[in-house]
C-alpha cells in the first residue's frame, strides 16, 4: 500500500481517507506548520511517505519538509505558487485566448494618477483584491473614484509593513449577476462542478461575495460541454493536474476569475462517477 502525505487535517483529509484506503493508498498527515523543526535531524523518515496530495500552502516550511521527504506531488510547489498569483493567471490565460475579466494589476505603492487610470480602465464598480489571498479575503467593491481611491489607501498602509511578501492587487471588472462555479479539472479531464451561492437574505441585504467561507453554499451543478470545455482550457493552459477552476457566468458571457491550485476535497457526490478511481490513479502514477 502506497503511503500519500496529506499537509492539511481539515475536510480534505478526512474525505480522503477511506476511499483511497479502498484503492491502495494509506492517506497520513504530514504536519509541516507550528511546530519547531530540527534540521540537522529530520522529523520525517525519507522512506515514510510515497506521495503528496499537493505541496503545503506554506511555501518557506513546505520546502523545508519537501526537503527531508523528496517526493513527488499532485500539485508540486510551482503549481501552488502560479496559482496563488492571481494576476499571473489571468495574464496567462488571456495569452491562451481563455476569456477573463477585464483587469488591471497595481504594484503598490502608485501613483494617483495610476490608480485612477486602473479604475477607469476597468469601469465602475470595480472589484478590488489582494493579488495572492485566499477564500475572499480583503475583496472589496468600489463603485466610485473616491471610494476606490480609499481601498487603496489601505492596501497602501498594510504594504508599509515590510514583512509583506505580495505588494500587489488587482482592480477588475465586476460582472453583474454572475453566477459562480467550481470546477474542478483532474489530468484535463472535467470531473465535478459546485455552484457558490449566498442566501437570498443575504443578497437582498446587499452582499456579493459567493465564498464558501464567508456563508454560501456549495450544491452540485450538472455544467454544460460549454463551460467544462472552458475550465479544461484554463487547466491545460497553466498545466496544473488537480485544479479548481473559478467561473463567473451570466446571461452575456462567461470567464475564468481565479484558480485554485490546492483545492478542498467535497462530498462525492458532486463529482463524476469513477472519480477517486481516477484521482488514485493520478496518484498512482506519481
């Protein structure tokens, strides 16, 4: 039996466990975060692990373990890094005519005149984002010059902090009454798709923000050729094997917004059937 480390103990883990137990792989937790490592002596056998689920999403500890283990990932580090850099993504995918926002990167701190030129170019409201953060967090909506100048003004002052890694964000289009999909892509195969959705309490309240973390719910959706074909492209473009592909979908249009590189593991029911056979496959082959 094939042993798989897996960084995180949240729902992925568990969700793993058994049915890749069923299919000859040993999921077992790697604990690579707050904790004190002793270099010269390693906390992990060489020989204790076979494969990773995907590199930790602590890129400095991660390579520390990476390091004692030498093995191979689903998701490799590199994989990680190009999909937390959203602006890096989009770029990459407009290259590979994958249709996506219209956005503007801003490297902090700029000049006004640049970020009214940000804004401008991207049109009102705007969607303001920290260019690497996760599960929605700093996003905001800026429906006029002043108010967008103010987010800005903010970012500015979390960036003087030196200790900031990622002094950049993004300014880009917001796409009304979008609705917004997971998809997930495995060896450029679609295989599930959720939609995000809020609450209508909490939409009628004025909240737009569809994360799973902040109070939508995640119900499975059977997507059109059409919109699986899109999110395959995007996987193939950024040559990611397991990923998350984000889309926004209204009546005009449809576009890639984000990736995620190091997805949360769902219900089974809300992928294709024969998935954990082709995800320990995936594995298998590592």
């Amino acid at each position: 039996m094939r042993t798989l480390a897996v960084a995180s103990r949240e729902e992925t883990f568990e969700r793993l466990r058994e049915p890749l137990s069923k299919r000859g792989i040993e999921v077992s937790h790697l604990r690579y975060s707050e904790r004190a490592f002793d270099l010269q002596d390693p906390a992990y056998d060489p020989d204790e692990f076979d494969a990773g689920y995907v590199f930790p999403g602590r890129a400095m500890e991660g390579a520390t373990v990476d390091a004692f283990l030498d093995i191979e990932w689903l998701n490799g580090r590199g994989d990680v890094l190009t999909s937390r850099n959203k602006a890096g993504v989009l770029a990459a995918l407009d290259r590979a005519d994958v249709p996506t926002p219209r956005t503007v990167m801003v490297s902090d701190p700029a000049e006004e005149s640049e970020l009214v030129r940000a804004f401008e170019t991207v049109g009102t409201p705007a969607v303001v984002k920290p260019n690497s953060t996760t599960r929605g967090v700093g996003v905001a909506l800026a429906n006029d010059a002043d108010s967008f100048l103010g987010i800005a003004d903010y970012l500015d002052l979390v960036h003087d902090y030196r200790a900031t890694g990622d002094r950049s964000f993004l300014v880009q289009e917001y796409l009304p009454d979008a609705r917004d999909y997971r998809v997930m892509v495995l060896d450029g195969e679609y295989v599930g798709a959720v939609e995000r959705r809020l609450p209508e309490s909490e939409l009628e309240a004025g909240r737009w923000k569809h994360n799973v973390h902040r109070g939508a719910s995640a119900e499975s959706v059977a997507l059109s050729p059409e919109l699986r074909a899109l999110a395959e492209r995007a996987a193939d473009a950024l040559g990611i094997r397991f990923v998350g592909i984000d889309l926004l979908v209204n009546d005009e249009r449809a576009v890639v917004n984000e990736t995620n590189a190091r997805p949360t593991i769902d219900d089974e029911s809300k992928y294709v059937d024969g998935f954990y056979d082709r995800l320990a496959d995936a594995i298998g082959r590592l």
